[in-house]
C-alpha cells in the first residue's frame, strides 16, 4: 500500500476547511465575484491600449479587495484568474498575489498583495508598493510590503532558520524594453509585518570571493529565456549561468543562457551557491547526433541493420526483408537393420 505524503495530508486538510467555512452561499458570492474579474484579469495584459489596461487594472483590484474582504475569502482558490499569480507555503500562513501592468515598452509595474490567514477568517491584507524603480542598489536592500522590489511570483519555497520560517520566493520582471529579470527572493515576518530580502545568500563555497546579497537577481537580454527554477530532486534552487555574447558582462541586456548550471542548496539556516550543478561535460566531438537508417537518397544503411540482427542482406529491389526466426524442423529418424 501506498504511504500517504505529507502534501496530500495538506491538500486533504485544506480541502476539508473549505469544506467546513464556505456554504454553498459563500461558493456561489465567491464564484459571482470571480466571474465578473476574469476579463478583467485578461484585460491588465491584453488591453490594446494603455488607457485600457489601466483601467481595467483598476478596476479589478477595487473588486478583488471587496470579494478578499468576504469572510473565510482566504479558503477560496479564485484560481480562473489566470493572469494572477497565487501563492500559498507549505503552513498555509498566507497567499501572497502578484500581478503586472504594462504601461508602456519601458514601463512595467508590479502590483499584489499579501493576505494573511486569520482564524476567524476575517481580512487582513497587506498591500504591495512597488518601489523598484525609485531605489538604488535593488539587489542589496530590504524593506516591507511599502517598500516592494516588485516580481510576479511564480513559485515559493518555505525552510526553517531555528524556529523562524523563511519563505523563498523566485520571480519574474519584465524590467524594461532591452532586459528582464528573474528574481530569487526572502520573505520573513515579524510580529505579522513582512520584510523582503535579507542576508541569506551565501557564496562562501565559491572559487572566487562574492559578496553576500539581500536578494539574488538574474538580468538578462530580452529575448534570452535562461531558467531559474526550484529541482525538488535536487532539493536546490537551479538557474542557468550567464554570459556576455559581445564579451561585456557589466551590460546586462547582453546576457544569455550558455547550457550550464548554478544553484543555491539551503545549509545551515541560508542559500550557499554552487558554482555548478552538474558536473558531466560531454566531450568535444562526441555529442549525441541522429544516425538515421536512410541516407538522404532513400538508401538504407544495411551495416545498421546487420548491426542490430535485423537483416542479412537486400533483394534486388533495394527492399530490405526482415530476418524471420529459423524454423527447425524435426529430426528424421534413422531407421534401424533388421535384426539377422
């Protein structure tokens, strides 16, 4: 039989509180409210011009608040809002939503919320400024839900530092008109308020000495779509290294993917790089090519075929038959002299 994992335990247990807090009435108020966000939702992103993604951005958040605003909204999932990024650690502590506006090529603006759960299923919701544009130093600096280097989050990891939870969050901003950015970054609370960054990076395991950084980030040419993702396999943070393809490396819109891997492997309470994950390197000439049966003149290679057992040879009309199984006949029996 099977083990029960612990996430189907959690996935079991939220269910059974949204079962428990939201009636049919609550299901219907929410799924109303919902419905009449979707298009909205999609119009942030779609508008066609700015005048209408701004008003549909606004428009949305006036009725996403009042239906977060619902008793028990905490348990309903709003996961139609597709253009909405949602996420809830493994405590169920809170959701955090992100979501981006696109005023112009060189504008893009983040926006979101922290909601917190509350056992009485009450509101308390946290909004997120992003100052990211007004800062100097955005990789080294800290600040709370008024002071937000905006990222539309697409996945959260929770550790454990003693008894304090360290909610890592990796990110995605489209930044401006010749670069983007991914971003790895630290949520803690204190007293309920949020802080984001924080000096859980580590590069003392590297070759060449780096700093430590409140918040990791990946800016990169805007074309490129190097990775940057979570190997739960690996129990590591994975992200593509970076190169220059003018040989400038200090101008980041001429940053690109080159195949190889970095990461960071949570040890000792912080995120400690690796400088590479995967140490194997096929060797010069000997990658893995296609070896097709047929050359391009439709010949068939028959070396391969007798390679694998297949065939002894061609017909004359260049057809190649399969080898059938040898069939053995029985023996003859060899008739005895008669005795005398």
């Amino acid at each position: 039989m099977k083990q029960i994992t612990p996430l189907i335990i959690l996935l079991l247990f939220t269910f059974s509180l949204t079962a428990q807090r939201l009636s049919k009435a609550d299901q219907l108020f929410f799924t109303k409210k919902e419905d009449s966000m979707k298009d909205l939702a999609l119009n942030i992103i779609q508008g066609r011009t700015k005048e209408d993604r701004v008003k549909a951005d606004s428009a949305f958040t006036r009725i996403f608040v009042r239906a977060l605003n619902s008793p028990h909204s905490f348990q309903y999932p709003f996961d139609s809002l597709v253009t909405i990024s949602m996420l809830c650690p493994a405590d169920s502590s809170f959701r955090i939503y992100t979501w981006q506006l696109v005023v112009d090529d060189n504008r893009i603006r983040q926006h979101g919320a922290i909601q917190l759960h509350t056992d009485d299923g009450s509101l308390k919701l946290l909004p997120l400024s992003d100052r990211s544009d007004n800062t100097i130093g955005f990789a080294d600096t800290t600040g709370n839900n008024k002071a937000w280097m905006g990222a539309v989050y697409y996945k959260i990891i929770q550790k454990k530092k003693g008894a304090e939870n360290i909610y890592t969050l990796l990110g995605y901003d489209e930044n401006n008109i010749r670069s983007s950015r991914k971003i790895i970054e630290i949520l803690t609370f204190n007293n309920g308020e949020p802080l984001f960054g924080g000096r859980y990076f580590s590069f003392e395991e590297d070759s060449i000495f780096r700093s430590s950084v409140s918040r990791y980030v990946m800016e990169y040419k805007k074309e490129a779509g190097p990775r940057l993702t979570y190997d739960d396999e690996l129990d590591m943070i994975v992200m593509e290294h970076l190169i220059s393809e003018t040989g400038e490396i200090n101008k980041k819109y001429t940053l690109v993917g080159d195949g190889d891997y970095e990461g960071f492997k949570w040890r000792n309470g912080k995120w400690v790089h690796v400088e590479k994950v995967f140490h194997y390197v096929t060797p010069e000439g000997k990658e893995p090519v296609p070896s097709p049966l047929r050359s391009d003149d439709g010949t068939i290679d028959k070396t391969k075929l007798k390679n694998n057992g297949e065939v002894e040879d061609e017909t004359p009309e260049n057809k190649t038959p399969v080898t059938k199984p040898a069939v053995v006949k029985p023996k003859t029996p060899v008739k005895k002299k008669p005795k005398g």
